[in-house]
C-alpha cells in the first residue's frame, strides 16, 4: 500500500513519499523532473538532502534515530513536506 502523507503541496499525482512508517528505506515517487529534498527532525535540523529525478528513488534513512521527521520535496514550481516515522 503506498499512503503518502502530505501537510502541504504537491498534487497527489505528482509525488508521492512512502511508507510512513520505515526502518531503513522511504520512498520518493514522481512524474516531476529535478526536485530536490531535505530530511528534518522536528526541531528543523536537516539530517539529509538530495536530488532526485522522476520515477522512483529509494532514500536510506537507516542511519537516523527512531522518531518523528519531515521531508520536504521541491522544485521551481511547488514545494510539498511529508511527514515519516522513523522506528
């Protein structure tokens, strides 16, 4: 099941972040070329970034602490930040 959670931005046929509850993979899938991405704890610190292209990306999270953490996704256009659960 691919259940993205979305606070804020992009349609939800344009990208998607999966699953919400990980171990050590999450999932960026999109049709949108050149985005760009940050991993936050929730005290706003970015524990990881990147780029991506469309289609699907596969982002390593093992190496964070368990917790609660943001991922925000943008290009030129839009700006969407998910929420994932780290165990």
């Amino acid at each position: 099941v691919n259940v993205s959670t979305s606070i804020e931005g992009f349609g939800a046929n344009q990208v998607a972040v999966y699953p919400t509850l990980v171990n050590t993979q999450i999932f960026i899938e999109s049709n949108l070329n050149d985005l760009s991405y940050k991993v936050m704890n929730l005290s706003g610190a970015i524990v990881a970034g990147g780029n991506t292209t469309s289609g699907l990306q596969m982002i390593d999270v093992s190496q964070l602490e368990e917790g609660m953490y943001l991922i925000e996704i943008s290009n030129e256009e839009n700006k969407g930040t998910y929420k994932f659960m780290k165990q």
